[in-house]
C-alpha cells in the first residue's frame, strides 16, 4: 500500500502553487505514494497558465474519489479564492486567510487518518496575522490543532539534520527558555524523529548556548546548570547523546558523520549551518540552484514535514520556482508514514 499524502499549497500568492505542480510532474512521486493537493482550483489555474502547459485538474470531495495517476491532480478544492481577489508577491488578508485553512483541512484529514502524512508549502506569517490567526508558523498552528504540549522543529538538509530547542521568539527569551525540561524533552523528540526516519539508535550531539559551550562557566552558566543535567539524564535512559559542544564545531562534527542530528538552543544557530549545506545561490543569474532541506514537526500524533524555505514572493508568478525541497519533503514523508504504519 502507498501512503497517502496531503500537500497543502501553502500562500497563494507565493510560490506554494507553483512547485507543487511541478513537485508533481515528476512521476517517480507518483511510484511512491498517492499525493492529494489541498488548496484551491484557481491557484493552480494560474500556474499552469505561467508555466505554458495543461494540467488535468481532478476535483474532489473525497480522499475515495483520487486517480492516483501521473498526468492528473487529485485536488481537494476548498473554493477561497476567485480568479481577480488576489496577486502574486504581496501579503495580503485573503491569502494568508485561504493558507491557513488549507492547512486545517490537512490536519483534519491526517487526525481523521484518511491521509498518511501532511506536507505544507510555504506560508507568510504576516498574512496569516493579518487574516486573525495569530501563529508565528506552522510548527505552532500543527501543536495547537492536534493538542500538542511538547513538539519541536527538525531540519534536515544536505548531510546535516538539527531539531531546535527554541525557535520564533527574540534572543533574550530564548536564553530565557533554555531549561534543563526542555533541553531533556528535545533530546528525547530528537530520538523519536530519526526512528521515525529509521534511524534506531541515532547519535545526538548538544550544542551549547554561550561561546565555547560556557567555557566551565566563563562566559556563562546556561551549560552547567540546564544543558548538562538534561544530557546525562538521557543518558540514563539509554539515549546516545553527547555535549553540550560548542557550537562552531558540533555541526562539523556532524557533517562528518560523528552525529546523526544535533540539537540547536535557538533559530539561526541551526538554520545558518543547515542552509549553508542544502542552498546554493548563482550570483550571476541571481537564482538558487539548489534548494535542499526538509523541516519536520516532531512531536505530533500525525506526521508532518514541509519545505524549508518561505514563500519567495520575489520569484511568484514567474515560473522559475525551485520545487526541490518540496520534493525532498515528500520523499520524508512517505518514509516516516512507512515506519509510522508499517506500510
């Protein structure tokens, strides 16, 4: 049995619609699993228009009704939008207003267990503010919806994979939030995440928060008091996990193989390493041409991964959209769905 997978075409405005169409002209995604696009008709009018070819367009009310079939998109319609209410590039109400919902209906659907796993586009988070949902991003719209306490965000791209301890907030309430219960709680969804992955007994390495991992207390207390006490309580449960490392050398070690993921204490401290590895940018046509990276919701009852970049209003509406984290994200998630259901 191929698992069922949801993508949502995250804001409309960006370039969400485009790389689905194209994630989805791929037909080897079509081998591995059964995709349902979960968006509006008209997003996807719009880019076949762009892109200069004709896309069979399957609209359904049920996940019963899909084709499965290379050549067609199976396309839950949620009907939000009209061909003149909104433009490409810019934030606007009506588009973060239909991004969220896709978004909702995705989760209802993997809640429901009628999809395997929920792939998201990319969405703005000023729009979604701006239409009344007030989230900084996916990751805490998927907490919510699914009654999730403890979650956190895991990347992975090129050979690096890192899961975050703390991610949308200021600096000075990151440090604020770095505590042994929730270094302890992102060590253990570190393990869960790469089992999920297939990885049994995955390497963890910690980093520290302060330079040279606090340098015994020199340059900070953070280490000895919250990161440290956490590390040696996984141990004893059997986790393989090392540190706290300081940070300019632990995702070295990681690309290298020593460790399979590394835990972050906060947003740039893993994207920064992350994206160095999996995006490449040609300055002399000013495009990437390569976009690798996959951002997993660990922690949830439902399988969730997702595009690790935004919604590039720079490049929307003109057809030069990179669908190659999109496409990444799906092979993640027909794996995860593999492990999670014994497909």
């Amino acid at each position: 049995m191929k698992p069922i997978i949801g993508i949502t075409i995250g804001d409309p405005a960006g370039i969400g619609p485009e790389i689905t169409v194209k994630a989805l002209s791929n037909d080897r995604i079509y081998d591995i699993c059964v995709p349902v696009v979960i968006g509006d008709y008209e997003a996807l009018d719009k880019v076949q228009k762009i892109l200069k070819k004709e896309i069979d367009i399957n609209q359904i009310n049920s996940i019963n009704d899909v084709k499965s079939k290379y050549g067609v998109i199976d396309l839950i319609n949620l009907n939000l939008l009209t061909s003149n209410s909104y433009q490409y590039k810019s934030v606007q109400l009506i588009t973060g207003d239909a991004s969220f919902k896709y978004v909702i209906k995705g989760i209802n659907l993997a809640v429901n267990n009628d999809i395997h796993a929920v792939v998201t586009g990319p969405i703005n988070k000023e729009a979604i503010n701006l239409a009344g949902y007030h989230y900084s991003g996916h990751t805490e719209i998927f907490a919510e919806y699914t009654n999730t306490k403890n979650y956190a965000m895991l990347l992975t791209g090129g050979n690096i994979k890192v899961i975050h301890a703390t991610t949308h907030c200021s600096m000075r309430e990151a440090c604020d939030k770095i505590t042994k219960q929730r270094i302890f709680e992102v060590i253990k969804l570190a393990q869960e995440g790469l089992n999920l992955m297939g990885l049994k007994k995955p390497r963890i390495g910690v980093a520290g928060l302060n330079a040279h991992a606090g340098e015994n207390g020199l340059f900070g207390w953070e280490e000895a008091r919250e990161i440290t006490p956490a590390i040696e309580q996984a141990q004893a449960m059997g986790i393989i996990v090392e540190g706290p490392i300081p940070p300019d050398t632990v995702f070295v070690k990681c690309q290298a193989n020593q460790y399979d993921v590394v835990v972050a204490m906060y947003h740039d401290q893993g994207h920064i390493p992350l994206k160095l590895a999996g995006f490449k940018l040609d300055l002399a046509t000013n495009r990437y041409v390569s976009m690798s990276g996959v951002n997993i919701t660990v922690g949830l009852p439902i399988i969730r991964t997702s595009v690790d970049h935004g919604t590039a209003f720079g490049k929307a509406g003109e057809g030069r959209a990179n669908e190659e984290s999109l496409v990444e994200a799906l092979d993640m998630a027909v794996v995860m769905a593999k492990n999670k259901f014994n497909l």
